[in-house]
C-alpha cells in the first residue's frame, strides 16, 4: 500500500514514515544539483538566505532535460545522492524535510536525519521520462545560469519514491543487503 502525502512535510507525517514506504508525493518540491547546492551553502555561510523558503520542503536531486513540445519538462531522472551529502546540514538546520535521489547515503546524513527529523527518498533511476509524467508544472526560480543545474519548482502529482531513510536509522540499502545475505545461492 502506497502512502499518498502532501508537501510541505510536518514532523506529524515524517514521524509516520518508515524505511520501505512506497510514497505518492504530491504539491510542490524544488530541483537542487551539485552546483546549485555549492552556491546555496555558500550564501548560507555569508549570512544570506537561500532562494527558497526550506522549512518543511523537499529537494529533487535532478537536472532535467529540456522539454519537447507540449511537454511540461524533460526527463527528469534523479541523481546519484551521496554527492550533495557535504551540503546537507546547513539546508537541515533551515527546516528542509525531505531529500529525492538515487543511491546510498553517507553514515553522516543518516545521523542528521534523526537529529533534524528528516527523510530520504529513493527514486527509481532509469525511468526519468516515467517519473517526469508526475511533474504538472516546472519554473526556474534560481540560478538560471546554471542551464540544466538551476534551481527549479515543481508541482508534482503522484510521484513515486520510497522512503530509504527514516528518523528512527531506518535505511532501505542496508535491509536489502542483509536480506541477499541469507539467500543462499
């Protein structure tokens, strides 16, 4: 059973997710890349806010292709998430509640995650031009400049992720590794 949930995230709905969910998430999240991220924490640290308000908010690690004609954006696949894992903290302690991506994350952000009551979602890589059927509406919000990298908001319907990491060290990775483990081949 999948559970339908609504940005921004609460506390109250993040404390209900566990490693393993199946996610619809719908209403708006914000595209962040590697060079998106440098520039945010780098305003951060000179005392400058973000271009978004994080409080309760969801950030997509993705870099969308343009999109055709007709189409609302491109493909929209996610990204390997371990590589913003040295600019997580400082989006945290701003109330960001949520993170999409593909991949593992570093023992480090698992901890933030408890401490700051956040939660990792895995998307499924490799269906970028499936997943981009749930984004309703695209906007370049932040640092056009950086072409495929700049910051955007989307209206998502639907969308599928899995919840990979929880608040309470949950990790989707890990139960997975240890499920094969006891197969015995």
């Amino acid at each position: 059973m999948e559970k339908r949930i609504f940005t921004p995230l609460t506390e109250q709905v993040i404390e209900e997710l566990r490693a393993g969910d199946k996610v619809l998430l719908n209403g708006y999240i914000y595209t962040a890349r590697d060079a998106a991220h440098k520039r945010m924490v780098e305003a951060i640290s000179r005392g400058e806010m973000p271009p978004f308000d994080m409080k309760g908010q969801v950030i997509y690690y993705v870099g969308p292709t343009p999109p055709k004609p007709g189409q609302v954006i491109g493909s929209a696949g996610p990204t390997t998430a371990i590589r913003m894992d040295k600019y997580v903290e400082p989006l945290l302690k701003l109330g960001l509640k949520g993170m999409i991506g593909k991949g593992y994350r570093s023992p480090q952000v698992k901890e933030l995650l408890k401490e700051y009551k956040a939660v990792y979602f895995a998307a499924v890589g490799g269906v970028a031009v499936l997943l981009a059927k749930s984004i309703k509406s695209s906007e370049v919000i932040a640092y056009e400049d950086l072409g495929t990298e700049a910051i955007r908001r989307l209206y998502v319907e639907d969308f599928p992720v899995i919840v990979a990491n929880d608040i309470y060290g949950g990790d989707v990775f890990e139960e997975g590794r240890r499920k094969f483990a006891r197969i015995d081949i």
